[in-house]
C-alpha cells in the first residue's frame, strides 16, 4: 500500500543571458500529491531535485528543494505550483550557448521508490475505483 504519491504535471521556464553573464534560469513547476490508504498523517513534505547538466553528459550543479503540503480534510489530492528562482548556469565566454545545457527536475526517491517506479507500477489516489455504469453498482 501507498502513503502518498506525487508527479510533476508540468513545467515553464524562461532564461536570460547576455555577453558572457551566466545564464539566469526561473521556472514554475505545477506538481500533482496524493495522499494515499497507508497515509499517517494530512501533511507531508516533499523533496525534490533541480539539476543542470552540460547536455547529455555532466551534472553541473543539484540543488534540493522541500515542499510541504497539508491536504484539506476530506482531500486526497492538490495541485501546487512551486516557484525556483535564482538557477544559474556559468559560461565560459559570450560563444557558450545555452543549447549547451539542460535544466532537469525531479523527486528525490529512495532506493525503495525507484524499483517500485522500474517494474512499472504506478499509485494514484483514485486507483482501482470503478465508475458505476447507468444502473448498475460500482464493483467493489
């Protein structure tokens, strides 16, 4: 059984550079958080990871963010959007493009989580309830 789930639904960003300043990056992230049937409490505080990379090689720099959440009484469900601000990315002269790198996301996981995402499986708070077709019962 799950305690609580969370996916990124998704992601703006913008950047600004000029010369050979770094590259100044701010992006919005809406995420989508469950709270689940072995959930112990109406809290919970996420973690998650914003990391940029030189374009499918290095990682650069990774930075933690943590993003609590309180799910109203009768919720087992929110959409939030959190707000990151300040990511910048050095370049050594004004020829660098910023094509040369890439800004990833993600939720900090335990070993635990990521073999439970490897075989596929996947929770979401409204997992395995059915919908009553016209006259009949939901299946129980």
């Amino acid at each position: 059984m799950v305690g609580y789930t969370g996916e990124i639904q998704g992601l703006s960003s913008g950047c600004a550079y000029k010369g050979d300043e770094p590259i100044k990056v701010g992006m919005e992230i809406l995420f989508a958080l469950g709270k689940g049937p072995q959930a112990t409490s109406s809290t919970k505080t996420y973690r998650y990871w914003v990391a940029v990379t030189d374009r499918n090689k290095d990682v650069i720099a990774k930075e933690f963010f943590t993003l609590p959440v309180t799910f109203p009484a009768g919720t087992d469900r929110v959409l939030i959007t959190d707000k990151v601000q300040g990511i910048e990315i050095p370049r050594t002269k004004a020829t660098v493009s910023g094509a040369n790198f890439e800004v990833l996301v993600g939720f900090d996981v335990t070993p635990e989580m990521v073999a439970f995402n490897r075989v596929g499986k996947r929770f979401r708070a409204n997992a395995g309830v059915a919908q009553a077709s016209a006259g009949q019962p939901a299946a129980q």
